[in-house]
C-alpha cells in the first residue's frame, strides 16, 4: 500500500529562478488558500485485501504530529475506523490497525502539527 498525498495543490515556498516575483506569486497563493481553509496535509490509502495493519508512508509524519484517518467509502464505512497502532508512528510513517480489508477500502488521512 502507498499513500496518495499527490493531491496537495501548494508549492514550498523557495527561491525560484524568476526572483522575487514568483517567489510573492507563490506566497500569494498558499497564504490565499489557508485563508480559504485549504490545509496541505491530506492523504488517502486503500488497505490491500485481507491486512489488518496498513502503514502510511508520507514526509509529513513526525513523532510530533497527530494522525487522523476517516472512511472515505461504503466499503471503508463498513470495515470501520482504523486505530493508530501503538508506537508505531515515526518520522514519515504510521502503521494503522484495522479488521481484514477487502483491498476496496479507501481512507482519507490529515497530519496536523
């Protein structure tokens, strides 16, 4: 299982070869879009068929931070809310527990922290 988080819309704000310019264009759209309630820091998994355990692999996950995971599907309503396994967070990973996957579940994820 790989986490999609290609959906994230936002640039890191770092000097570009335009200068100063891009840089602002750049700054003008993440701050727009915080302001908008837009985060950066959402994630989707599907759990492969018959696991009880997914680990999320995404280079926002820090020891600091907090993991939440919600069905996103009928068929992820119907396994249940998965549970952060105990420990198992590290910088860049988390492994969730969950009851035995069909392998068509889809679960959204956000890192806060």
């Amino acid at each position: 299982m790989t986490a999609d988080f290609s959906g994230r819309l936002y640039p890191k704000l770092t000097k570009r070869p335009g200068g100063d310019a891009d840089f602002a264009h750049d700054t003008q759209i993440v701050v727009n879009a915080l302001r908008d309630g837009r985060l950066n820091v959402v994630g989707s998994f599907t759990p492969a068929a018959s696991d009880t355990e997914t680990t999320i692999a995404d280079p926002l996950i820090t020891t600091r931070n907090v993991v939440l995971v919600v069905p996103y599907n009928d068929a992820a309503v119907t396994l249940g809310t998965p549970t952060i396994k105990e420990d198992s967070q590290a910088t860049g990973t988390v492994t969730v527990e969950h009851s035995a996957a069909a392998g068509t579940e889809v679960y959204r994820y956000v890192v806060i922290g």
